[in-house]
C-alpha cells in the first residue's frame, strides 16, 4: 500500500477533526501538516470507535 493512499475519507477526517476541535489548525494552516501526532492519533482512535459501532448496528 502506498504511503500516499488515504484510508480516510477527507469528509471523515473533516467531521471528525471538527468534532475533536482540531480543524481549527487544518483550516488555519491550509492543510493537515501542523496537525500533532498525538492529534491524529485521537482522530483515529475515533475513527476506529466509528468503524466499531457500524460493524455492531
């Protein structure tokens, strides 16, 4: 798999960063390079707990 292929969808990231308060940074910085590691390892996390309750419903 290549480094550059996204397992999440940019609408994904966007609702989920919203709701976490970090897309204030990805708007500001016109991207997600100034997001922390510790930032989007919440961010997937709650894609992980997203994921988790659609495989239960």
């Amino acid at each position: 798999m290549s480094r550059n292929e996204n397992l999440m969808s940019e609408n994904l990231k966007t609702e989920i960063a919203k709701e976490l308060g970090v897309y204030d940074i990805v708007k500001r910085d016109g991207g997600w390079g100034n997001v922390s590691a510790k930032q989007c390892g919440s961010m997937v996390a709650k894609a992980i707990e997203i994921a988790n309750r659609n495989v239960q419903s």
